[in-house]
C-alpha cells in the first residue's frame, strides 16, 4: 500500500471471539489471543518509533495522553467457554518500526503508519480483544510482553520481574 495510513481509516472491533481489524483497503479477522500480541507489538514499536522525534520515554503518556480510547463499556462475561465458526484470513504477522513509523505486515501486505496513530489503534486493538475474549468466556490471566535488546549475545540468559 502506498502512503501512511491515518487512523480516520483504521478500527478494530469483536465479532464474537474473533477480532476485526480493519487498516484502510484491507481488513484482517484474527482469534482474539493474537490480538493481544499484536496489541503488545504495537505499544512496543510505537514507542520505539516516537524516540526518533525526540519523545523520550519518560514523557510518552504525556504526549500521548489524547490519544487513548476512553473507557467503553465491556460487554458482560459468558460464562462458559465458546468458540465460533471465524477463521484468521492470514497466515503470518509481524510488527515494527522504522524511523517514526510503525509497519505492520500481514502475509505479503505491508502497512506504515505514524507511531502516533499506531499508538491509538493498539487502545482500540486491545478493547476489542478483551471484548471478544469476555465474548468466549475466557477467564484465564495470560501476561504478553515485548522487549527490544541492544547488544545481546545469543547466550545472554534473561530474568523477568515485576
């Protein structure tokens, strides 16, 4: 796709546990499970990307601060487990950075976007997966992370805490 895309024409939303994305001409279906990383990938190079224009990271919610979805009613828990009948229409994903733009590719489509923008399509990505898996009934507490390493060796061995 030519050009950087804007989040007038972007959204994502649930359709029961699947999730909607739709970035300008091309819309995507995924489980809600890979929303979530996908919402995770997006924070992570959004804030990567803002570093090039300066924004340290000490002031990000400062400056991004307008751009997040309000708080919208989540739909009420099922209380058992359902799954419906959607399968994800691609095959391979993947999300970056390069400069201030976030790049999302999705089999052989390849999409830029402002960090600014990415960073509030990653709100709605996540509100919409969170719906979907209320949708499903899933109860379960599942933590995605991203990190990006500068100057790790393949042996390097990593401890994660909170």
């Amino acid at each position: 796709m030519e050009g950087v895309l804007t989040r007038q024409v972007c959204a994502a939303s649930a359709a029961h546990d699947m999730v909607g994305l739709k970035l300008g001409a091309y819309q995507f279906l995924m489980y809600y499970q890979t929303a979530f990383k996908m919402a995770a990938g997006t924070l992570q190079s959004s804030k990567l990307a803002s570093r090039f224009e300066g924004v340290r990271p000490e002031s990000w919610t400062k400056h991004v601060e307008h751009l997040l979805v309000p708080q919208l009613p989540i739909e009420p828990q099922h209380r058992e487990y359902r799954r419906s009948k959607g399968e994800p229409n691609f095959e391979t994903w993947k999300v970056a950075f390069e400069r201030n733009l976030v790049i999302f590719t999705f089999d052989n489509d390849v999409i830029h976007m402002h960090y600014e923008d990415a960073f509030a399509l990653y709100g709605h990505l996540r509100l919409a997966a969170k719906n979907a898996k209320r949708w499903a009934g899933d109860r379960g507490k599942q933590w995605s992370t991203r990190a990006h390493l500068a100057d790790a060796e393949v042996n390097d061995k990593f401890v994660y805490t909170s």
